[in-house]
C-alpha cells in the first residue's frame, strides 16, 4: 500500500493538472451554448443553444467572420507554402555544407523567432504603407513566412543531418544530379518530418496576432484580430467571442487528426542521433 501511495498520488496530481489546463476551453463551450439573457445570471443552470454559433457564422452581427476565416486559411497555407518551397533546400543545404560563418548564418536565421514582433512592427508598417501592401493577402503572407521560416529550416536541419550522406552519393554514383537527389533521394525519406514542421509553422501562422492587428484593416483580417471584432460596442458580446474562438480552433485541430500518424515519427525523427 505504501508503495503504491506515490503511483496515487502522480496520478491525482496530472488529473488536477489535466482539469486545470482543460478548464478555460470547457469554460469557453459552456459560454459560447449560452443564451444572451443568461450570461450572467447563471454559471452551469441554463438552456443550451447554437444561436451564438449561428449568429458569427451568420454575420447577423455585421461582422465577415467567415472571410476572416477563409482570410485566415489563405495566408497560413500561403506562409506554410513559401516556408516549404524557401526552408527546405535551406535545410539541406546547411545540414550538408559547412562553411566559414554558416553557424552564426543560421543563428541570425533563428534570432527572427527571439526578436518580438513588435521590435519590428512599426517599420514594417510604414513600409507596407509605402509599397501597396497594407491589408493584402501578399502583405500577410510575406510577413507570416518570417515567423514560419526559421521553424522550417532549423527543424528540418536535424532531419537532413540525420540521414546517411552515403544515399545520396550512390545516388549520384547512379547519374543523378544533385538536386535530383535531393527531390528523389532526400525528401521522400523527410517526409514524416515534412507532415510535423507543416503543422507547427500552420499553427504559428495561424495563431498569430500582432501582425494582423497592425498591418491588415479588412480585407485581409484573420480570425485571431476579427474574434475580438465582438467585444466591441457599449455591451461586449463574449458568448459570440466564446463561439468565434471554438470555429478558429477547427482548422489545426483537425490538420493535426489527419497527419497524426506521421506527427509522432516526425517529432521524434530528428530528436536522436546515430
């Protein structure tokens, strides 16, 4: 019995910790199922409703959260795209050719992720006011990859370091070109790493918030600034926030269940070396 005391008493301590980390998103479904006239008359007692849902996918409020959403899947897939095509050959490149002054190369690659966006957000403002691109899906895009880019190259970095350099030289020995080798050699070997890296610069496109909030006003707004669009005006409607925030929530969540089987082998992938 004693030994088994500790085993308990783990377990109690990470159901606390599940409870307590699960407790504001249960909090936000039960707000976002409440009627209007009972958001703060009662806690837990209250009739249960889509009118929330129904209301900010609606736009009933004069509020586009919809094209927020479709502005939001654009550029996070746009961001996730570039990263892919830039950050890829950047990886393999780094993790197969060293020279003088690579290492502190890709640091100042990284030191864009340490760096706070708003370090550089004002100077990104006033340019994009200057070149046309306030408020476009190319401004967001291309100022979304920055956050994306250094995830990509870094992480798959240790995939490509990992791989036996010996592939690819038979590979060449066989006629290929090296950047066939590359293409047919090295990335399908990647590609578990590929799936994971996708979904975390997915993730950090799409949660991301300064960079919307100052450099888009409409047209190109995410779901992350338009949630807020609802706490606006004389009496803040947190109910549709709630709900708005569940919708926002969809997209990862479900690219995460769909890639799942590669996500765990990917994130391991490049974590041991040989």
């Amino acid at each position: 019995m004693r030994k088994r005391l500790p085993g308990w008493l783990a377990d109690a301590a990470l159901i606390l910790y599940f409870v307590f980390s699960l407790f504001p998103v249960a909090w936000m479904a039960i707000l976002s199922l409440k009627p209007a006239n009972q958001l703060f008359s009662t806690y837990f007692s209250f009739t249960p409703t889509l009118d929330a849902y129904r209301t900010v996918l609606g736009g009933s409020e004069g509020i586009p959260f919809v094209r927020f959403f479709g502005n939001s899947l654009v550029v996070s897939v746009g961001a996730v795209a570039l990263s892919l095509v830039v950050g890829l050959p950047a990886a393999y490149a780094s993790a197969r050719w060293r020279f003088k002054g690579s290492e502190h190369l890709m640091f100042t690659l990284l030191s864009f992720r340490f760096a706070p966006e708003l370090t550089v957000i004002i100077p990104l403002f006033v340019l994009y006011q200057k070149l046309g691109l306030f408020d476009t899906y190319t401004g967001m895009v291309w100022v979304l990859q920055l956050v994306t880019l250094p995830l990509v190259v870094w992480i798959m970095r240790s995939y490509f370091a990992d791989l036996s350099p010996e592939l690819e030289q038979a590979a060449l020995l066989d006629g290929y070109s090296r950047t066939q080798a590359f293409f047919k050699v090295a990335l399908p070997l990647v590609k578990p790493g590929i799936a994971a890296v996708s979904l975390l610069a997915f993730i950090f496109a799409w949660n991301n918030f300064v960079f919307p909030l100052i450099l888009t006003s409409h047209e190109a707004q995410t779901v992350t600034v338009g949630a807020l669009s609802f706490l606006g005006g004389d009496r803040p409607k947190y109910h549709l926030t709630a709900a708005a925030a569940l919708v926002s929530v969809v997209p990862p969540l479900l690219l995460a269940l769909t890639i799942q089987r590669y996500l765990v082998r990917g994130l391991s992938f490049g974590a041991v070396k040989s």
